[in-house]
C-alpha cells in the first residue's frame, strides 16, 4: 500500500540557526492514526507546518497522496486539514458562516447538508448561529476542527488537539476520530497527553530535539521496550529480604509484604519459575501473584532521557 504521506530526510533551520527538524524520514499509511509525542521544541509543530506547507523546508521533500507538496501544492494542500494549537478565531462571526467560509476557500463548492452534519458530530448544530465569542475554549476547540474539515480533507492534522480542554470534552475528542478513521481519513496528531496517544493511536512516533527517534506500532513498541513486574504479596511482613534471596532483583515495599520482580519479557530466560522456587524454599508463603506492564509514558520518558 502507497503511503498518504511520505517525508524524506526532512530538515528545516531558522534564520537564528536553530535547526528544528535533522534529517526525518516517515510514512504514513492511509487511514491509521499516528501519535506524534515529544517535549516542548522537539519539532513537532515544525513538521507539521512544513507538510502542510506553512513552513518552507531546508532539505528534503514532502509528497501528499503521491503530490509533492511544492510542485503540487494546490493539491496537496486541499487534501489537508489542520488544526493548530493556537485558538485563532474571529470573536463576531458565527459559527455556521466560520466553518461555510472555510469550505469556500478551498474552492468547494456550498454543502450545506455536509455542514449541517459536521456540526451535529462536533455537537456544535445547537452553538451553529452563536457568535464565536460567546463560545467555551473547549467548544472553540471544536470549531477549529470542524473549519479544518470543511472541505472533506483525506488527512488531518491535530496539533495538541486537546490542549487546555477538560477530560470530559478530551474522551469526546477521542471517539470522533475514531469516527474519522473509520470513514478514511488519516490522522496526524502531537500530544503531551501520553493517555491520548495510548488510547487512539496506531502507531506512535517520539521526537526528540529535531529527531525522529523511531516510529512504530504502539502495541509491539509497549512489548519490545516496555518492562514487566512480577509483584510478589506475602502472606507475612518481612523486615528485610532473606540471605537466600539476595543475589535477586528484588525490591522489598515499605510495608515489608511486597517483592517486586522486574524482567524482561523477551528474554527467553526470565528467571520466573527459579525465583518462585527460590521463595517457596527460602520458607516464605506466597498469598497473590500479578503482573504489571510498563506504560507508554515510561517508555517515553526512557527514551527520550537516554538520547538527551
């Protein structure tokens, strides 16, 4: 399958020297979502402008649905939508005319049944003769999405999408792009949020200080770096770890009734079943077992701290 979006040894260097983005390369299969996550001035919104033709690259090329995105731009750019971190919004227009006139200037012709259901998704068809002043940030928030997708966009971009809104309106956010997705539209978003990316995205992308660190599918990159713990109750309190158990990775909770047992779970060795018998002859008695996995967040700390 072609990629909807392919960026090749992207990189853009300010007039100040700054150097924003250093060589990235990614692609972007049709209708999957990507998670974008980096700290503040890692690139992010950087690449973002660039693909969507805001921002002039130093190096590299950008194609959109096989378009290049300079020789094609008029193609390319009727084929995004983006919405960007800032509320930049008029303060009189309503938001019926907001989001009809952002359709007219991608030369589409007038929809208004497309538009009267866009608003009903976005829950913005009641707020639809409201001026955009009298609008909550979170229902702003929902304009701007609705302005970006006013033209029927193959691929929409969502920089911090749900920067600022409460957890309510975030999950609402969540499930109208995986509406979106459903009906073929291929997503692109930046978050802080580490829950966001974990609980909508495809795969997750991590940038850090310009770089492309790695991009994969979050599930097997959750299984290839994430670390597992074994947490071992005891049936008694221990007030330090036996003689016989020391040569082991364990940790002891503060309550003493705790062995926490952290491995790898692609080692084909990880020592689980020695450990147990290690403990049942050391004279302990086991009262629960459970597993814990390492979350997203973890992992993204980890790696961005280790290239840093």
């Amino acid at each position: 399958m072609q990629p909807i979006v392919s960026v090749s040894n992207l990189s853009k260097i300010y007039a100040s020297g700054h150097q924003a983005l250093k060589r990235v390369s990614l692609d972007i299969a049709p209708g999957e979502i990507l998670a974008l996550l980096g700290p503040n001035g890692a690139g992010k919104t950087t690449l973002i402008s660039i693909i969507c033709g805001i921002v002039n690259a130093s190096e590299g090329s950008v194609t959109v649905g096989g378009h290049d995105i300079v020789s094609g731009y008029r193609v390319t750019r009727g084929m995004i939508g983006l919405v960007p971190q800032e509320l930049t919004l008029g303060a009189f227009e309503t938001v019926w005319n907001t989001v009809n006139f952002s359709r007219g200037l991608f030369g589409k012709k007038p929809a208004p049944d497309y538009i009267e259901q866009l608003l009903k998704t976005l829950s913005l068809w009641d707020k639809k003769d409201s001026p955009l002043m009298a609008l909550s940030g979170g229902m702003k928030r929902r304009v701007l999405i609705g302005k970006a997708l006013s033209h029927e966009p193959t691929v929409l971009f969502l920089d911090e999408p749900t920067a600022g809104v409460d957890v309510e309106l975030r999950k609402d956010m969540w499930a109208l792009v995986e509406r979106l997705r459903k009906s073929g539209v291929t997503i692109i978003l930046t978050t802080h949020y580490i829950e966001e990316a974990e609980a909508i995205a495809d795969r997750v992308g991590v940038i850090s200080n310009g770089e492309l660190l790695l991009v994969e599918d979050k599930k097997a990159l959750m299984h290839k770096l994430g670390k597992r713990q074994l947490i071992i109750e005891l049936d008694a309190p221990l007030s330090q770890i036996p003689e016989t158990l020391v040569s082991w990775p364990l940790e002891l909770s503060s309550d003493g009734r705790q062995l926490t047992y952290t491995y790898d779970p692609l080692n084909t060795d990880t020592g689980l079943s020695e450990l147990l018998q290690a403990i049942s002859q050391s004279g302990l008695l086991i009262k629960d077992l459970q597993t814990t996995q390492s979350s997203l967040e973890e992992i993204f700390v980890s790696l961005v701290s280790t290239k840093s």
